[in-house]
C-alpha cells in the first residue's frame, strides 16, 4: 500500500476497520456541519464572501 491514498477502496476499507474510526468521522463530520451553518459562518467571516477548505491529514 506504499502507493496508496485514502481514495483507494482497500485502504479506506482498512482504515474504517480501525476500532473507533466511524466515530472520529462522525465527530469531525458534526463539526464542518456546525461550520458550515449560515450563521456560524457570518459570525466568523462577516458578509463577505467566504471559502471553506476541509483539511485530512
């Protein structure tokens, strides 16, 4: 798997199979959705137009 990302299925597969990794996901999902919410975003980037980038390491 040495050439490999998290876009290939097998390796997707073995990272989901880790024990707490659905979890972390659904976390992390909950939070870009807070993020994304149309008064969240006007409190942090005002009126403006606004840009938001999702970031996995």
């Amino acid at each position: 798997m040495l050439h490999k990302n998290g876009l290939d299925p097998e390796v997707r597969q073995y990272v989901m199979a880790t024990q707490g990794a659905k979890q972390l996901v659904e976390q992390n999902a909950e939070k870009v959705r807070i993020l994304l919410e149309t008064e969240t975003l006007h409190r942090w980037a005002g009126p403006q137009l606004y840009r938001v980038d999702v970031h996995v390491v």
